[in-house]
C-alpha cells in the first residue's frame, strides 16, 4: 500500500501563516477531526483552501510547517499551533 501524497507551494504556506496566524502569539488549536473540525482551527483552514487537502491533513501539514520552523506547537489535548 503507497501512502497518501501531497504537496503545497510557498504560496500556500504563506497563505496559511498569513491568514489563519494572523494575530501573533495567538495559540490555534490543530483541530484534525474528520467529522466535526472547529471553524477556528488549523485543518479546518486546510479545508478552505481548495487544493484537495481534508482537515486530517492538518496534522502532517503542521508536522512539516513545524519542522521547517515556521509554526511552534504546545499540548496534545488539544494541539496548539502558533506563528513562529
């Protein structure tokens, strides 16, 4: 079984830190659920986006976005993820 690829340009990535990070130091919750993601939060975003990503992506994405230091996170009930 393959695994599930995807991939996103600088364009998104400055669009997701521009428009859902929008207010600094201000703490978004990763919100990955398949069937009821909070509005607010980061998968939700994904979803919004138009470029076939669901809100479960949001975890990977956030691990990519994370290690590449352009998000910091907090918790694991729920994740929280900020601007860096």
């Amino acid at each position: 079984m393959e695994g599930v690829k995807f991939s996103f340009t600088s364009e998104t990535v400055n669009k997701i830190r521009n428009e859902l990070f929008k207010n600094e130091g201000r703490w978004y919750e990763l919100g990955a659920s398949m069937t009821d993601p909070p509005k607010d939060g980061f998968g939700y975003f994904l979803t919004t986006l138009n470029i076939g990503l669901s809100s479960r992506h949001g975890t990977a994405v956030a691990a990519i976005l994370v290690a590449e230091g352009y998000l910091e996170h907090q918790g694991q009930k729920p994740i929280l993820l900020r601007k860096k």
